[in-house]
C-alpha cells in the first residue's frame, strides 16, 4: 500500500475561485446544503440547495445570474432537490423529498415534469439522475435497483435491474460521458461499472488505498484519477493510477459534490453560516 500523503489546499491543487454563496433576502445567513451541480454548454454553472429548496445560477466566471425556487409541492416548487442535471438545453432538477423529476429551462422556467406513472416507478425514496450528455438520462432508484433509460422526449425506452443492492449502500451514480460507462459508488467507497446488464463489475476500491468513512460523490478524470468526497471524514482524496494517493481536509462547511469539465468544482455545505463553491485545476 502507498503511504497516504496529507496536502495542503495550495499544494494539493491550483485555486481558481473560493465562492460563498449569496445570503438571504434578509442579509442572514442560509444553512446551505449543496447536493447538485451541473453546468450547461454556454458555460454557466447550476447549483441545487437541498435545505433551502433553490436553485442558483452563475456565469462562468461565478457571479450569480438569478435564484428561484421555493418550498412546497407546486409545480416549480421544490420539497428537496437533491441534484440538478443539465440535458438537452434543460436543467432536471430531481426532488427526492417530492417523488418527482421536474424540467426547467436555463432560466429557471418551469417546463413540465417526467411522466413516470405508465411505466410503474417508484420515485418515493432514494433516486439518482445523471445523463450521458448526448442521448440519454438514466434514472437509478436506489431501494430497487432498477436502471431506467430514457431518451430526450423524456420517454422511458429500457430498464434493467442491476442487482448493485447487495454489493453496498448506494450513494451515486455518475456516467462518464467520455466511454458512457456507468458508474455506481458506494458509501464505504467501492464503485462498480453496471453498463453491462445483471452483472455489475466491480472497477475501483477506495478502500485498498484509504479508509473511508462515507463517500457521496466521485469522478474519474483522464482515465487516471480518482477524486472522491469522502462525507465523514469531511476530505478530498485523489487517487493517481500507480496508486499513489492524496488526502485535502476541509476545515470550513461540509465537501459535498463535484463537477468536472476542464476545472473541477466542488461544492461545500454548511450549517448557520454560507455554503460555498470552490474551483480548481487538476
């Protein structure tokens, strides 16, 4: 095992931005809880916040263009909207707390919702959305293990049951848009490949390298790196293709998600105090 190397933020990366997200209408304080991500082909960035039910927009150079959203179950209204994905010019926000996926477009219109009633799934509890960028989004809900397919009318065009359950308590699922692989991690840090039906293939274990206490995101850059959140030990770790590996320790708010796309974002969530974006190059 390569020995774990602790880093310091300058050290560790290239810092670009340091964002705080904006206060309330009252100049308070929100307990920020940034669970989604995403960002459109004009280069804009889109964040969801689970706790305060809105959606923030910023530009490439992270100054914020518009918020919207409040809590309640009407229609562009949110009970918790745990990721927000960007597909074919639209931003899906998906609301866990709500059972339901709704469609907006890139300023903060509300459009519709994905019909799920006809093809009998379950959307009251855990689910994930993420897209291929191109074609397709995938919906995995978590307490069945189905995989639905789903094209850009928004039709459901397949689904598999990908037997992933009884490998781990799920946490993500993220498509690598450069293979379309997709990738499923579990809390304890193991990430599986389950592009191929019923037979998932176990791919990466964070573990051989670092103990992990609960990953909720993951990314894999270059086909060489590994960036994982680690949620309970509050850290970023790298992982390099010969196996050697890299821990940054956060020591404000809570790392949470990350996006990827030539920079890598990552968000951090806090209580009383204001959730943040960081920016860096890898």
């Amino acid at each position: 095992m390569v020995k774990t190397r602790a880093k310091e933020l300058k050290d560790f990366y290239k810092l670009i931005f340091l964002k705080d997200l904006p206060l309330d209408d009252n100049n308070a304080y929100f307990n920020n809880w940034i669970t989604g991500i995403t960002r459109d082909c004009h280069g804009n960035i889109y964040l969801s916040d689970q706790y305060n039910s809105k959606i923030y927009k910023y530009d490439s150079n992270l100054c914020l263009q518009k918020v919207w959203g409040s809590k309640g179950s009407k229609n562009g209204q949110f009970m918790m909207p745990l990721e927000v994905i960007y597909f074919n010019e639209s931003l899906y926000i998906t609301d866990v707390g709500g059972g339901r996926i709704q469609i907006f477009d890139l300023n903060g219109n509300y459009k519709g919702k994905i019909d799920v009633s006809n093809a009998n799934i379950d959307l009251n509890g855990a689910f994930f959305v993420t897209t291929d960028k191109r074609e397709y989004l995938y919906i995995f809900v978590r307490d069945s293990s189905m995989l639905y397919v789903l094209d850009k009318s928004n039709k459901i065009i397949g689904k598999n049951n990908c037997n992933i359950n009884k490998y781990g308590f799920i946490n993500r699922v993220w498509c690598n848009p450069e293979n379309r692989i997709l990738y499923a991690g579990s809390r304890d840090g193991v990430i599986y490949d389950i592009t191929s039906p019923d037979h998932p293939v176990r791919c990466f274990c964070a573990k051989q390298y670092v103990p992990i206490e609960a990953m909720v995101d993951f990314k894999l850059i270059n086909d060489a790196w590994w960036f994982l959140v680690d949620h309970g030990a509050n850290s970023l770790i790298k992982v390099e293709e010969d196996g050697k590996h890299f821990i940054w320790k956060n020591r404000r708010g809570w790392l949470l998600r990350l996006l990827h796309v030539k920079r890598l974002y990552v968000t951090i969530g806090a209580y009383g105090d204001l959730g943040r974006i960081m920016v860096v190059e890898v």
